[in-house]
C-alpha cells in the first residue's frame, strides 16, 4: 500500500481530503442545540430543523445527477465542501428562526452532494486489482477521523460553545478545499456515466 500511494499523488490529495472534509462532523451535533439555546425553543424544534435537512437532502438528491454529469464528481466534492463551510459560518452568525432551517437545508443537500462525488471518485481512481486493498486503507483513515471529529467537536464545545467548534471546523474544511482543489480527472472519468446518480 505505501507504493501505491507513493506512486499516485492524486489518490494521496483524495485521501487527505476525504479525512479533512469529515471536519463537518465537528458542528453538525450541536448545531440543533445551539439553534435552541439562540432562540429560546424547545426540544420540538429540533423536529422542523431535521425536517429542513431531510428537504435539503431531497433537494440535493434531485439536482446531483445532473450536476455530476455535467461538472463531474470533483466539482461535486467542491461544491459540497463550500456548502459544509457556508453552514458552519453561518452558525457562528445565525440568529432567526429561518436562517437556522436554512443552514440544516443546506448541510442536508452538502451531505448527499459529498456522498455522491465521494462514491465517484473513489471508483475513479482505484488502481486495477488494487481496489479492495486500497477501500481498506480509506475505511482505516476515514472511520477514526469520523470519531476524532466528533469527539474534537465535543471538547472545543465544553470549552467555548460553538465560536470554537465551528471555527475549527472552518479550518479544516478549508484545507479540505484546499487539498481536493488540485486533483484533476480526464474528460471520460470527469463527465461519464459514472457520475450519474441514481
């Protein structure tokens, strides 16, 4: 395995930034707090914000297809990774009821957009005969990094609410930006068949 990374620069920056980008996961458990703590409502409230992110969802699902097949699943990876960040600025500044439903619509349909292009490229850049082993390796690094972050998350949110989660959060989104920005396919892998959804 670390002669098949070592050999492709594009699977290293993919695998970076797939760990990077997990940094969402650091607001996205106590955003609906938050939203409570901000506007004084109840637990019943957390029910329209999941809501809003199921129709964020919805809506994401609609449009990935025909994004993926026309831009191709890096501009997916783009595209979610700055919606992830849009949500985690905002909440550093929301303070109404419908910006907090907004910012749930939007990490709804960043989370499908992410998922779709993530499924993408990593069949994409698969090395022949090597897949299986190489899936495992990201399963290794993505699955700690999954629990890192939310345990990170947890930390900075006993120490300084959601100023510091969210703030750390922007970081590593932005070099999640920063890391896929790079990495470029060739016109049959960026617009094919496999970047449609289904």
């Amino acid at each position: 395995m670390p002669q098949v990374f070592s050999a492709d620069r594009r699977l290293r920056l993919y695998l970076l930034t797939a760990v990077l980008a997990n940094a969402h996961l650091m607001y996205i458990g106590f955003l609906g707090g938050h939203a409570r703590t901000v506007l004084g409502f109840g637990e019943s409230y957390l029910g329209t914000l999941t809501s809003s992110q199921m129709a964020g969802a919805a809506l994401g699902n609609f449009f990935v297809s025909r994004l993926g097949s026309r831009l191709g699943p890096r501009m997916l990876l783009l595209i979610s990774r700055a919606l992830f960040l849009l949500v985690a600025l905002g909440a550093l500044v929301a303070r109404h009821d419908y910006a907090f439903r907004v910012l749930f619509g939007l990490y709804g349909m960043a989370f499908f957009v992410n998922l779709v292009g993530h499924n993408t490229i990593t069949l994409a850049l698969m090395p022949e005969g090597r897949s299986s082993s190489v899936l495992a390796v990201f399963s290794l690094a993505l699955v700690p990094s999954m629990l890192a972050c939310g345990e990170l998350g947890a930390f900075l949110w006993q120490r300084g609410g959601m100023a510091y989660v969210a703030g750390t959060a922007v970081i590593g989104l932005l070099a999640a930006l920063l890391a896929i920005w790079p990495i470029q396919l060739s016109h049959t892998v960026a617009h094919g068949p496999l970047t449609r959804s289904t």
